[in-house]
C-alpha cells in the first residue's frame, strides 16, 4: 500500500527527473506534487471512456474481474452508434467498410487476444477475449477472425450507420475533383473523427488489465491495422508492474511499441507521468521528416495512458490540450493529460 508520504516524495523524484531530463522546454502539464495520493482499486481510459470508467470501476468494487470490468467499460463506446471512431457508427475504411481493431491483456494469467479488420461484429473487444480464452493463437484477422467470432455466438449486423456512410461518401466525392462524383456540401468538414477508446484498471488486491477497441483511421486503405490490436502498442499490461496504452496516430505507436515501453519505463522506477512523457519523447525522435511541421514537431497527435501497480497513474500527449478519464474513490472525472508541446509555438 503507498503511503501519501511515499506518494508525495515519488511525485517529487519523478518532478526532479523532468527537470533533470532535456525534454522540450514547455514539457508541462498537472505539477506531479499535485496529484493526489494513489488508491486503489482506480480505473483510466482516454477521454470518451467517461462513462466506461464508472462502470468498470463499480464492477470492480462488486468483485468482476479486471479484464471483464474494463471490457464492460468500453462496451458503452463500441454500441454506441453516436462514437464515430468505436466499434458500431465507427468511420469506414476507403471501400465504405467498416474494420475493427482490438487487443486485452489480463495479468494475473499472462494472456492475450486481438482482432485486426474485423468486419460486422459491434465488440471487437469481446472477440480478442474470446481469442484469449478459447485459442492458443493471439491474434486473428480479417474473414477469418468474423468466422470464429460467428463460431463463437457473435452476431453479425451492419456497422455503418447512416451518418458514417454519409460522411465517407462525402470523403470520396472530395478526393479527386477531375472524377465522375460530384462535390456537394462544399462548406461541410470531412470528418475525420479521431477516437479509439482505451481502458487499463489495477483493482484493491493489485491485478492489473488493459483493454483498446477502435475502428481504426478514418477512411483507410482496406486491411489496414493499426496499434491497437497489437499486443506491446495499444495496450500492454504486466501484473507486477502496471498496464499502459494509447490512442492517437497508430502508425507512430507501433515503431515504438509504445505500450510496451510505457510499461517498461514503469518497471525501472518511473511514475506514470515520466513514464509517458519519455514514451512520447521517444516517439518524436522515431518520426519521419516528412511528418514534421515547420518547427520540427509531428504534424499529428497521440497519447498515452499508463496505470502503475500502487494505483498511481496518468495520461500524456504531444500537444496541450488532451484530458483522460479517471474513475477511483473519488468518482469518474476528466483531468488533464501532462504533455510535450504547446500548440502553435
Ligand atoms: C489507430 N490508434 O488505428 C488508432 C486510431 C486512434 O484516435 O486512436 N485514433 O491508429
């Protein structure tokens, strides 16, 4: 059990390494000494999993496992037709299609399941627990993950609500003006919504598990996948040391394994915040020039979230701006993501 004083000297050595650390001058955010002490159990998920913390987190209090309570958590999101980047409603991929991804990872028994491209099941997350339980395989994709998910009782419906396939066959009328399709609406937005819900929880005795359900870039090349069925990148979770995952551009995770990394960060001493500032760190020294802005920074935006075995936790991003979701004794709630850089600086 972490003690406020051990908390509070923790809070200052992690406070110590930022400034010992040459991360970017503005690298701020909640001062670590800020943080209230650790508890547990606790529940973090990115932002839209407000309402999937609170439930998790009350599973957790009535005795559910870890893994089935976060599951239970971003369930909300995956049904729900109105979250544009989860699961049912989600944007399609460039043929109108929409592809799943998910990953779990439970740690009292060292296991793990993911789904890729997975086609016409609302909770892909439910499917990479059922990989987890009932195979000896850890990741299925494409046709074959829909057959084993029908094997499993699954049932198939449309995933593309009308409002998704609007909004992809706008996408589609925009990206070429010399074809056969007409541009209408030119004052509406393509949405590009960015989403993906992640959900990692340690519960009183400890235990420790992560969860990531999206349904990918909007708009994508078919058969694309991204981190968060990969098993180290969108989540990851290790039951003597904590779980980490992320949301955010995937292609810039998966070079890094970020999960993993955070995770590994965990394990040398590190408190989450640190934690998930240096994965970023290494994420920006692993990007490519032509995703540079003119001020050297990514033209694109991810986080990362990490929960440390003692309850402490937190959430980070490049850019200011970002909360996450929090559910612990004192309830659900948003709080800000520490971060790399200010915007337009
Ligand atoms: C992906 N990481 O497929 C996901 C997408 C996402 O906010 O998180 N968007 O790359």
């Amino acid at each position: 059990m972490t003690t406020r004083r051990d908390f509070l000297a923790s809070s200052a050595a992690a406070a110590a390494a930022l400034a010992a650390r040459p991360l970017a001058a503005e690298t701020a955010g909640p001062a670590a000494s800020a943080a209230p002490p650790a508890s547990r159990p606790v529940v973090i998920s990115s932002a839209n999993g407000l309402r999937g913390v609170k439930v998790a987190y009350d599973r957790i209090m009535a005795g559910t496992d870890t893994l089935d309570a976060i599951i239970a958590g971003v369930n909300i999101q995956e049904l729900d037709p109105e979250d544009q980047s989860v699961g049912l409603g989600g944007l399609p991929n460039a043929d109108g299609v929409v592809q799943l991804d998910a990953s779990c990872m439970h740690g009292p028994t060292k296991r793990a399941g993911a789904v890729g491209c997975l086609e016409d099941i609302a909770t892909p997350s439910l499917v990479a627990k059922a990989v987890m339980d009932y195979t000896d395989h850890t990741i299925l994709v494409g046709e074959g993950a829909r057959r084993f998910a029908l094997d499993m009782g699954f049932t198939p419906q449309n995933l593309l609500t009308e409002k998704s396939r609007q909004d992809w066959l706008r996408w589609k009328a925009r990206l070429n003006p010399n074809d056969f399709w007409l541009d209408h609406d030119d004052d509406v937005r393509i949405n590009t919504t960015h989403g993906t819900i992640n959900m990692n929880a340690v519960n009183a005795a400890g235990d420790i598990s992560s969860v990531t359900t999206t349904s990918g870039m909007a708009y994508k090349i078919p058969g694309r996948i991204g981190d968060s069925p990969i098993v180290g990148a969108g989540q990851y979770c290790d039951n003597g040391v904590g779980a980490a995952g992320s949301t955010g551009r995937g292609e810039a995770n998966i070079k890094i394994c970020g999960g993993f990394l955070t995770v590994e960060f965990l394990r040398q001493g590190l408190a989450p915040e640190v934690a998930v500032l240096k994965t970023l760190e290494r994420l920006v020294a692993m990007t490519e020039p032509r995703l540079m802005n003119a001020q050297g920074r990514p033209n694109f935006d991810i986080q990362f979230y990490a929960v440390a075995k003692d309850g402490r936790y937190a959430g980070g991003s490049l850019y200011e701006g970002a909360d996450f979701a929090v559910c612990d004794a004192r309830g659900a709630r948003l709080e800000k993501c520490v971060y790399l850089f200010k915007r337009g600086r």
